[in-house]
C-alpha cells in the first residue's frame, strides 16, 4: 500500500465503478460487489481519499467477479476483473490514485499495483479521442 495521505485526488479524476451483480465464483447464491463496494468506500475514508465510488449493475463480464472499471472525462476506460475483498481493497486504491494522477488514464506498466497489471479485462478510448 502507498501511503497518498498528504495527497487528495482533483474531483473527476477518477471514479471507481463497481459492479454489484457478479455472483462469486464459488458460490452461486453470492454476490460479493455490494460488500466490495462498502468495504472500498470504508478505506477511501480511512486514506483521505476523495475518490467516488459508484455501483453498476453489469459490465457484461460476468465471469471475471469481482469487476471494477476505473472512469474519468477525457481518459481511457479500464475494466478490471479477479478482484478479491481481502487481498486487493489497498491495491486497487493505489491504481485509482495512479490513474487520477495520469493525464489520460494510461498509468505506467511499472508505476500498476499487481492487481492493475493481472486484472485488466479491457480498456476503451475517451469518446474525445474517436
Ligand atoms: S454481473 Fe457483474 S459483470 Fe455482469
């Protein structure tokens, strides 16, 4: 975990959308989003951080629970999918403070959190660059 305690992300840099449908790969009956998502918001308050967290019926991954897309106006959409409550909360914090900090979205192989690097599903241009 990196500690952005001095530091505060610019509202609409960022928002961390997560999906509150997925069923957990385990257990059919499981739909592990909703506590994905208290638990995030929990830690975001916790680190300082202004990040909005918003819930999202699908991303039309379903398989790949638990899934989060990192948004902003004018930068890359990324979908990230294999995110687990207990090992990746810090982690995707951290590629969200990354991508609020870049330009564009586009964060650096090297400067990605793990779970940044494995768990990319997809990722779709800013509508101002088509
Ligand atoms: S139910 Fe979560 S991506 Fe479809």
């Amino acid at each position: 975990m990196t500690d952005f305690s001095q530091q505060e992300t610019a509202p609409g840099s960022v928002s961390i959308l997560v999906c509150i449908s997925c069923r957990a790969k385990d257990n059919a009956n499981d739909r592990p989003g909703p506590a994905f998502s208290d638990l995030l918001r929990k830690r975001l308050t916790e680190r300082h951080l202004a990040i909005p967290v918003e819930e999202i019926e699908c991303f039309a991954v379903c398989k790949r629970p638990i899934t989060v897309a990192f948004a902003a106006r004018n930068k890359w959409t990324y979908l990230l999918g294999d995110l687990d409550a207990d090992r990746h909360i810090d982690e995707l914090i951290d590629a969200a403070f990354r991508y609020g900090a870049s330009d564009n979205g586009l964060v650096p192989w090297k400067e990605r959190p793990e779970c940044f690097k494995k768990g990319v599903l997809s990722r779709t241009p800013p509508l101002s660059s088509l």
